[in-house]
C-alpha cells in the first residue's frame, strides 16, 4: 500500500491515511458505522470512503446532528439520508445516512 499508508488501532476502529484523514468506525458484518471522519485535504474523505469499502465494508452509515453542515457533504457523496430520530440525551435531531460503493459520487454534484 503505497499511495496510502495506514495505521490502525483495530481494537478502538480508528483508521488514519497518510494524505491526512482520520476516521472513527465500527464494524459489524459487511457494514461499517461511521462515528467520525475528519479531514485536513481536499478530496481526502471521498479517498476515507473508498479504503472502508476496500477494507470490505458493503454499507456505510454515518450519523449526524441534522444542524451540522457536514450534512451537506454526506449528501453531495451519494449517502441516501434514511432516518432523522431524536436521541434521549439530545433535543437535536439526528441524521442516519446510508451508502453503497455504487452510489459514492467521487465528485460534488
């Protein structure tokens, strides 16, 4: 893996690519729950996407705050928004966004 250099704490689920984007998941099966994804580079979360599908994720959900902007770029990727619930601990609506490989759109539309 030379165009992305991993390191891995497997056991907390935390994947960090060299090009300077930090993910936070967990597993389950073939689907793979996003808790976080933090970017510094353009094009860098779209390239997060693509390694957790590689990784052999069939489904990404991800959840988000629905007043969070980053809304916005789970949609622009192709992520279908499925649920909008409210947590116990929380007034703020929460967005479950759903994702396939054929659906991830590399580039903003």
């Amino acid at each position: 893996m030379t165009l992305m250099q991993m390191m891995w704490d497997s056991d907390a689920g935390q994947v960090l690519l060299e090009d300077g984007c930090y993910c936070s998941r967990r597993r389950s099966g073939d689907k793979t729950t996003i808790s976080e994804i933090l970017s510094v580079k353009k094009g860098a979360g779209v390239k997060m996407l693509k390694h957790l599908f590689d990784e052999g994720a069939k489904v990404l959900v991800a959840r988000c705050p629905s007043n969070y902007a980053s809304n916005r770029w789970y949609l622009r990727r192709g992520f279908t928004l499925i649920e909008t619930s409210f947590t116990r601990s929380s007034k703020i609506p929460l967005n479950t966004w759903r994702l396939t490989r054929q659906e991830l759109q590399e580039t903003p539309s």
